[in-house]
C-alpha cells in the first residue's frame, strides 16, 4: 500500500471513506433488518456496502500503521491503534448479518424467530460498529489534535 496519495498521507484519506462507507453500512443493515418496505428497496446494495466496509477496514489499519511508522510512536497512537485493530471482527459480524438479511428477505417469509433473531443480532452488530466508529475517531483526534491544543494553551 502507499504511504501517500496525491502527496497526502493515504490514511487519513482511506479513512475519511470508511468513516463514511462503515456507518452508512451499518444504517443499511439496521433499516434492512427491522423495516419491511426499505429491505424491498434496498437489496443487494446492503451487502455490498457492508463489504466495502470490510475491505476497508484493514486497509485504513494498514495506512494508520504506516503513518504511525513515520511519526513515531505515542501513547495516544498506541490506545488508537489498539481500537482500531478491534473494528474488523465488529465489520465482519455485520457483513455476516448484512448477508442474512438480505438472504432472508428474498425468502418467503418462514419462521417469525429467524426473523426476530437475525433483526436482533443485526442490532448487535450495528451498535458494536457504531461503538467502535466512534471510540476510534475519537481516539484518533485526540492523537492527531492533541499536540496542537496543547501549543495554543501555552
């Protein structure tokens, strides 16, 4: 993978689209999961949203460790870097369910708690990627800003 792109650091470019892809994602699968109509209009774009978020994810992890190799190490890098390597089981688990409700979906309707246990580990998984979109962002703006918020306080 390149350390740059068009001149710029490919990992915050890489992952300006998973911030996007991975979210949008996980909006898809919970709509598909728990509302009849939209899983109708949705279709196949569920899963293959998802799955972009799962190719994603390792190379947004990839780029952040290059990055991380030329800046060098910190504390605040390090607790990002740990978050961000505990997004990809998360990302799979909603692939898997993005699959299983659209599979499920084009299926006559067979029983109602298949249908309520795929809806319910559908959420699962949409707060487990949403929870951890988050708590990397986060953690990735504190490493990236940190040092700037500290010079302006001085």
């Amino acid at each position: 993978m390149p350390e740059t792109l068009f001149g710029l650091p490919a990992h915050p470019l890489i992952v300006h689209a998973t911030v996007v892809l991975v979210p949008l994602g996980a909006l898809l699968v919970l709509l598909h999961a728990l509302w009849p109509a939209a899983r109708r209009r949705l279709g196949i774009v569920t899963p293959l949203v998802a799955l972009v978020g799962v190719v994603l994810v390792p190379l947004s992890t990839e780029s952040g460790e290059n990055l991380e190799h030329a800046l060098g190490r910190s504390e605040l890098i390090e607790a990002h870097s740990r978050l961000a390597d505990g997004l990809l089981p998360w990302m799979v688990g909603l692939f898997v369910m993005a699959v299983a409700v659209y599979v499920l979906g084009r299926r006559p309707a067979g029983p109602r708690l298949v249908g309520v246990l795929a809806a319910v580990l559908a959420v699962v998984a949409v707060v487990g990627v949403t929870q951890q979109v988050v708590r990397i962002g986060h953690s990735g703006a504190e490493a990236t800003w940190s040092d700037t918020a500290s010079a302006d306080g001085d």
